[in-house]
C-alpha cells in the first residue's frame, strides 16, 4: 500500500507514521489535515489503539519519546514508510489509520438496520471498522528471503523483482521485508554492543571502588594493623597510576558510547581524595618536571574522525601477570615503562635543536648535549666506554595499526617480520596483558639478539621492558627500554643498550599506516671491527631506516601472497600451495644463512682458530645429527666482509643476482649461464623474489642439480642468499608438499651500502659459505678441510672486484 511522507512525521507511540490516511473515497488514499484528523482519531480510532497492542499499550498522540532521529539503542523501531515491521519470521502492515477491507457479516433488513439510529450513526454502522491484515510468509518464502539477504542486504529493483515471481509475493511486499530485516539486523547489534559496554563501565567502576577503599584504609603488611601514611608510599604511588590507565580507559569506552547513543557520554568522576593527586602522571619516581601525557597525540599523528568506525581489536584475555617475582619488581617496571613511553614519544615529535639535519649525509642526528639537557635517561647515566647511537625514520607501511601492535607484541611473529635483523627473541614475562581485551597497557620482559649481516660486528643481546599504549583511536605506540641499571648486576654488564626506542603508528585512509620510528641505544665500540665502526654510529646498521625498509618490504610481500591472482611468464607452473611450500623453505634457508654469518645462539656453532686464516675470516663447524632439513655430518661454515670502494650497492647486488653472469663468480654454474625455472615475486620490484635454477648440462650427472635463490632489497641493503637443492625433493615441494624434510646448506652475500645511498659510495660486502665436510658418523674435522673452504671463499672475492671494478 501506498503511504505519502509529510514534511514533518508525526511520532506515534514507539513508532514513527507521517500521518493517517483517509481512504473513505475509494483507493485514492489522501493525506487528512490535522482538523480531520483530530476528527477521526478521537471517533473511529481511539478505541482500537485503547487496545493491547503486540509490545504493550500504544498510548493516543503520546509525545515523542525521543527528540532526535539518532540512534535509539533497539528501544525504537524504526519503520520504513511503508510501516511494514518484522517480527518471527513473519511480515504484516502496520495500518492505524487506513483499514483492510473484510466480508461484512450478513446484515438485516433495510428497516432493522435504520431503527433507533441518526444519519451519522447509520454511516458508521455501515462502515465498520476495518481489521489488520497479516501478510503471513510461507517458511520456504523466509528461508529463501534470508539465503539471499546474507548475499544482497540491498538489493536492487531488478533483483527484487526476479524475488517476487519466484516467490509469488508482491515486488513491495519483498522490498517491505528487506527493509524490515535490515532494521531488525542493526536493532539486535546495537542491543548487544550496549550490553558489551555496561558490563565494561560496570567492570570499571567496581575496581576503581576496591582501589579507593584501599586508599581509605591501608594496611601494613606486616603487623596487619592500620598503615601510617609513610609507610604506603610506594603501594599509594601504585594506586595512582593505576587510577590514571583506569580513568583513560574509562573516558574511552565512554566516547565510544557517545558515539553509538548520539550524545556524550561523562564519565563517572571520582570524589576528591588522594588519588587525585596522581591522574594523568606518567613520570612518577623520576623527577620529570613535564606535565602529563596528554591523550591527543602529538603534531603529525590526528586523532581520527569519531565516525571513522576504528576500534581495537580485542583478543582472548590473557592472564594479567605471569613469572613476576614480586610487586616492588613490578612497580619498577611499571614506572621505568611510563617514563620510556613519555620520552619516546616527546623525541618522536621533536624538532630542532634536539634534531638536527647532518651537512655530510643530510639526515636527521641527534644532538646529544640537548637531549641530555631535557631528559633525565630512564636507563641512568652512559656507562664508561660506551657510545650513543641515534636515529629517526617515517614512512608509510600497508598494514594497519592494530595488525602491527600485535605483531610487535607477539614475539614469534616480531621475528617473522624482520627476519634478518632478529636471530633470536622470546617473551619471559608477561607483567600486564593489557585492558578491556585491548593491548593497551600490555607490558612485557622480553630478550631478542639483534644483528647486522657480517662476522665483524657482534651481535646484540639485549632484555628489554615492551610497553604498548594506545594514545587516541588509531594512534598506538610501542616503546622498548634496557632493564640491565634496575635489575641485579651479578648477571655482568651487557654490552649494549636499548634506551627508549620504539615507533608511532597512525591508520591512515587509504589502509596504510603512518609509521615514526625511533632507535636510540648504547653501545660497546671497541668489540666492532673498525671498518663498520662509521656505519653503526651513524645508525644505519641497527637504526630505524633498516627497521622501517625491512617492515615496508616484510608488509608488500604479505600482500602479495594474500592475493588470489598471480601473474607469472614462466613455462612451470605453480600452485598457491606449492608458492607458500617454495617460500616457507626459502625462509628456512635464509634464516640458516643469517645464523651462519653472525653465529647466533639459535644454533650451536664452535668457532676455530686456525693460524694460517686471516683474522677477518670467521671459520666455524658443528654437528648436524637427525635434523631433516640438512644433510647428516660435519657442516663448516666461513663467512668473511670486504669493502668495495665506489661500488654502488644496487649494481653489486644486480650482477650477483643474475643467473646470466653467475659463471664469473659461481663454481656450481659449470662455467656457463644460468637458466631460470621459476619463479615466485615478493614484491613489486621484481628483484624481491624467491627463484629456482637449472645450471647448463655438460653431462648427465650435473643435470640432476638445481639451485633454490631468494634475493631481496630495499633501501637500507641487499640479500642474495642460494643453495643446491635435489630436484625430487622440489617437484614435491613446487605441488605443495612439505618443506621441512629438503636438506640443504645455503650460502651467499649480504650488502650493505657504506653511506647510506644505494646508488653510490662504496658497499659493505659479507660472503659466506657452509659445506658439508664429512657425512659418515664418525667423521672428524681436518685441516685440508678448512683450507678448502677458505679457498673458495678468497677465490670468490678475488672473482668479483675482478668483474666489477676496472
């Protein structure tokens, strides 16, 4: 039925109608004017809406019970219209003022039915009322409605009326019954988003009620009677912190109800007490004069519009502490993690004098006077002997911000994501898994070895506090900070530290994520080699250039394999499962190769010390015994790092990478060209790539080996890294099968540009090799062993500057 909208509807009761039709005259129903209308309410209407209706009374001409057209958290029912409503499965009309035509019951004779009755009466007792009609679907009907309402929540004109005639309703009774499911559908999930909230706000009000009746009566904790105020200053210090994260959290879950309730929400506020005194202070116990983080983020990083719809994601809760040793340790972690977050996120967003561009490089330093003018340094004093390192990046990463705080919070997946600057981390206790399901305020203990390709620079070990927080919807930062000046020293000194470091991550539009990241450590100079001494004080070994390349290159990988169309212009094909199998073993080569080279203690490597091997030459062996993935025996490996001078490390990394030219420098290639078999992409730049090449058959024996290479590059290095593969062994894994069981030793070349540009300057070039000496059980090391791989080794070097420098 049709049903004509006034300028202004008129609120009935819970539901909105934009007035009541008169259809007296026929079909052509009209819009009453308010004198008729009255008229007709009050004589033919009121006694049928004096009725129990289906939801309870419907009170005549109440007032609207809301006075915005806003969201009504399922206590409204917002009706098309058309005034259809559904409820059950089954769909009818909602009708007050215009009524369905039924079989009038057999009247009487012409004089019975006039007797004792007026000329109006008589018109209305010709004109009984009419009653509801419900429009009943079948159960195939609503079976069929809601298969394809799940596909088309709105569908078009055409695909309605394809509806009608297979279902046998009237075009509008189908339009009707979508716009009804649609209103139900975001009834029932604003009802459950509200539930969601209350039992939050009530969550939170209960705990801040056990803290203030904490406060009112302290208790010693060691005699049991009343504390003297002298005595509870470091659990009252506590108490105040953990008021100010409960009052953030609070104020956000209360905007994110204005949000849905359309007006704002006021956070319950607390009486005046002593807790007061701590809101907002994240610099407890340091002595810092700046005032309070404040939740609006720094310039460069804007909070988002409130209908931008972000949110945290949630998780499984974890528990809130894990392995702690007690709560002194624990608040001294606390307070270390909110004095890093300030620190971390003031030297983000300063400018100069605390940064300054540099004439020689024209990046970003660091000026070490100002910055230890303005901070206190969460980690004490620079040790003697040791020297600073610092530095800034920004750059726009394809993930968005909660995507990358779980990963950074996740160990495992850290060290997927950056797997050549991690050999190895691990989580060791979980002080705060966070609040409301969110990581924010999670804080952890963690260890990770940090490393830079080369057996002239050591590797880093460091045990850091993580700490994440969330400043705004869509702004998060993470911050890591060296515990080694607040825990017992009888451990020794470590030979580097992690000072506040960490990024910023804003969502951007587009999907992407806006990412400021920031190193800052200190380190031991006198253990790196001299020729990388200039390449690590400047940042661009361990800084946040390397770190926000490898995550944009780590991230567009991802996204390629996630899509479902691949091209390729290579005569074998591959599967999408034989892609991930081909990946997941290059993965597993890379990261043998990185653990050769640097001598990470995820594997047990014993380095020899042989006389007649130069001393930049690091030669180690161990055992390999039932790992599927290698070859049973004695493996050796050698890795040594050269200087090219004038050799740009974007050429340097071209010529090693092409098969073509591979005989100038590669044994296996037989002295002739590669041919390239496969070929899988990692990035748009199609040198990021995992391949498979078949060396040129100069008989039948060399015609069974194959080579497995993966190459990847960015603007803070390169990576070339290669192993002899079976070629049963990939058949099987080109169909998807599993990885784990091909045995391989891979070896390589990592590059690394001396100042910065990979077009110019000279390169850092680290070779490394592993071979397998002896593959019988009681094999045993020898000398003519170790001269063979220091041979190869030197004659590979000696074969590149003669192919590449004049």
């Amino acid at each position: 039925m049709d049903m004509h909208l006034s300028d202004k509807p008129l609120r009935f009761g819970f539901m909105n109608f934009s007035g009541f039709l008169d259809d007296s005259s026929g079909d052509a129903p009209r819009l009453l004017s308010d004198v008729s209308f009255a008229n007709h309410f009050s004589s033919s209407a009121a006694a049928a809406i004096a009725q129990p209706h289906r939801g309870g009374f419907v009170p005549p001409l109440a007032k609207p019970m809301f006075s915005s057209p806003g969201l009504s958290l399922g206590l409204q029912t917002n009706v098309e219209s058309n005034g259809e409503v559904t409820r059950g499965g089954e769909s009818f009309e909602v009708s007050a003022n215009r009524r369905s035509r039924e079989d009038e019951p057999e009247s009487r004779s012409g004089s019975d039915n006039a007797d004792g009755l007026s000329g109006d009466d008589q018109d209305a007792a010709e004109r009984p009322p009419r009653k509801k009609r419900y429009h009943r679907h079948t159960p195939q009907q609503i079976q069929e409605l809601e298969s394809v309402f799940k596909e088309y929540p709105h569908p078009d004109e055409k695909q309605r009326l394809e509806l009608s005639r297979r279902l046998n309703l009237d075009p509008r009774q189908v339009k009707f019954w979508f716009q009804n499911r649609r209103t139900q559908m975001k009834t029932q999930l604003e009802r459950h988003e509200n539930a969601l909230l209350r039992q939050e706000n009530d969550r939170l009000r209960s705990e801040n009620m056990s803290i203030r009746e904490a406060v009112r009566n302290p208790i010693c904790g060691d005699c049991g009677g009343h504390a003297v105020l002298g005595e509870v200053s470091l659990e009252e210090q506590h108490l105040r912190i953990e008021n100010a994260r409960l009052r953030d959290e609070l104020d956000r879950i209360c905007a994110l109800a204005g949000k849905f309730l359309g007006r704002p929400i006021p956070s319950h506020p607390l009486p005046d007490s002593a807790l007061e005194l701590g809101v907002g202070s994240n610099n407890a116990g340091f002595g810092v004069s700046s005032p309070p983080l404040p939740l609006v983020p720094p310039t460069g990083f804007e909070i988002p519009a409130a209908g931008s719809g972000l949110a945290p994601a949630s998780r499984p809760p974890l528990a809130s502490t894990a392995n702690v040793t007690g709560p002194d340790q624990r608040q001294m972690y606390l307070e270390l993690a909110l004095a890093a977050m300030d620190e971390l996120v003031k030297i983000a967003q300063a400018r100069e004098p605390l940064w300054v561009r540099s004439s020689d490089s024209g990046r970003e330093v660091l000026n070490h006077e100002e910055y230890e003018r303005n901070f206190s340094s969460c980690v004490g004093p620079k040790r003697e002997g040791f020297v600073s390192e610092a530095s800034r990046e920004v750059g726009m990463v394809i993930i968005n911000s909660l995507a990358l705080v779980e990963t950074l919070m996740d160990s495992e997946r850290w060290a997927e994501m950056f797997p050549c600057m991690i050999a190895r981390t691990s989580t060791t206790e979980i002080i705060s898994s966070g609040v409301g399901g969110t990581r924010n305020g999670a804080l952890q203990l963690m260890q990770a070895e940090l490393q830079l390709l080369s057996p002239l620079v050591p590797v880093r070990r460091v045990s850091f506090l993580r700490f994440c927080k969330q400043h705004a919807e869509g702004v998060w930062a993470v911050v890591d900070v060296s515990i080694d000046t607040i825990r017992d020293s009888s451990a020794g000194s470590p030979s580097c530290g992690r000072l506040p470091s960490g990024c910023l991550v804003q969502d951007m539009p587009n999907g992407y994520s806006k990412v400021k990241w920031v190193e800052h450590a200190e380190y031991e100079e006198s253990q790196i080699h001299r020729m990388y001494r200039p390449l690590v004080s400047s940042g661009l070994a361990f800084g946040a250039k390397r770190w926000i390349a490898a995550l944009q290159r780590q991230c567009e990988c991802l996204t390629i394999l996630m899509s479902s169309t691949v091209s390729s212009s290579f005569p074998t094909p591959i599967s999408c499962s034989g892609r991930k199998s081909m990946l997941k073993l290059a993965q597993r080569m890379t990261e043998n190769f990185c653990g050769g080279v640097c001598a990470s203690s995820a594997q047990k490597w014993s380095k020899l010390n042989v006389g007649n091997i130069d001393e930049d030459v690091r030669i180690m062996t161990r055992k390999s015994v039932d790992n599927p993935g290698e070859p049973p025996g004695i493996v050796l490996s050698a890795a040594t790092s050269v200087w090219l001078r004038g050799e740009g490390a974007r050429r340097l990394f071209d010529f090693l990478r092409d098969e073509r030219l591979r005989s100038e420098w590669d044994i296996l290639s037989n002295g002739g060209p590669m041919q390239e078999m496969a070929h899988v992409a990692k990035g748009q730049d199609l040198s990021n790539c995992v391949s498979l090449l078949r060396a040129s058959a100069m008989n039948a024996n060399q015609s069974s080996m194959l080579v497995l290479q993966e190459t990847c590059i960015d603007t803070a290095g390169a990576l070339v890294v290669y192993a002899p593969v079976d070629i049963p062994a990939m058949h099987v894994v080109m169909n998807g099968g599993d990885s784990a069981y091909v045995a391989l030793l891979p070896s390589g070349f990592a590059i690394v540009p001396d100042s910065g540009q990979m077009e110019e300057g000279g390169s850092l070039l680290t070779v490394a090799f592993q071979i397998l000496v002896n593959s019988l059980p009681t094999a045993k090391l020898t000398v003519e062993s170790v001269d063979t791989v220091n041979n190869l080794i030197s004659c590979t070097v000696q074969k590149i500057r003669a192919a590449l420098l004049p």
